[in-house]
C-alpha cells in the first residue's frame, strides 16, 4: 500500500474493523456483480456462444473475490505501511500506455500482430532482456491465445498473420 493511503488509513482496533469490513464490502460487490452478470446472461441466452467467455470469467471473479475476501479477514493488522517498490509507478504506467496501444492496434495491424508486439514490450519492460526468452514467450502465448480463441469465438478475428 502505497505511505499516502496508509496515512489515510484508519488507526486502532475499530479503525481497523472498519477498514475490514469495507474491503470485504467492495469484494463482497464484485462477486455480487459477477454472479448477476453471469446470471442475466443465462436467462437471456442459453446458447454456448453467449455463455462460453462470460460464464467461466464469472466463476473466476467470484473464487478469485472469495479467496482475496478470507486472505483480508485472516491478515493481521500490519504494523508500518510497506514502501511501494523503487520504480513501480513508472512500470504500471508504461504497462498501461502497452495496454492502449494494444486495443488501438487491434484493428489496424490485427490481434496477432497486436498482442505479440504487446508481449514482447511488456516482458522487456518488467525486466527480461535476453531476445531468445523475449521472443519465445511473446510467440508461443500469442499463437497459443490465437488459436485457442479460433476454436473458441463463433466469429473470425481480425488478424495479420495467424
């Protein structure tokens, strides 16, 4: 937690509960959402097409809100705020500018082409610099989601290569 929202952070035991108790609010809301949004999927299409992507992201939202919610209530109290790493806002910011180029490049070079530039910049910017691991990765994740979104999705994807 980055020192300034520790600083907001309420002190003492019911500083501490209350804090609890809205972080498992906020979890408690996703999981909610999720669920309804699996739910009104459902009854409006029983069809694997409308169900294959939004039902399994659904579960997952809910275990993975579950799991975070037991691992909040279960945490002691910490005793100082943790420093953000040396450098972090500089790599969420750089990941996030990848992340806009990525969804712009989707239609113009295709999902590919995108997603492979993607990889490869992102694993370069969290620190691999070796070409051969660089490469590889970004080239087998990218023909493997390519070609398991083929099988998936009942509609062509726009793509360069693949």
């Amino acid at each position: 937690m980055p020192p300034a929202a520790a600083a907001d952070r309420p002190r003492g035991r019911r500083g501490e509960a209350a804090w609890r108790a809205s972080e498992a609010a906020l979890l408690l809301l996703i999981a909610l959402f999720a669920a309804w949004l699996a739910a009104d999927a459902a009854a409006r299409s029983r069809a694997v097409e409308n169900l294959v992507l939004i039902l399994p992201a659904a579960v997952l939202t809910v275990a993975v809100a579950a799991g975070l919610l037991v691992a909040a209530l279960r945490r002691p109290a910490p005793e100082a705020a943790a420093r953000a790493p040396a450098g972090s806002f500089a790599r969420v910011a750089g990941l996030l500018a990848l992340l806009v180029l990525l969804v712009a490049g989707l239609e113009t070079v295709g999902f590919d082409l995108a997603s492979f530039l993607f990889l490869l910049a992102a694993t370069w910017l969290l620190g691999e610099r070796r070409p051969l691991p660089l490469l590889g990765f970004a080239a087998a994740l990218t023909v493997g989601v390519i070609l398991a979104l083929h099988y998936i999705l009942p509609f062509p994807m726009p793509t360069l290569v693949l």
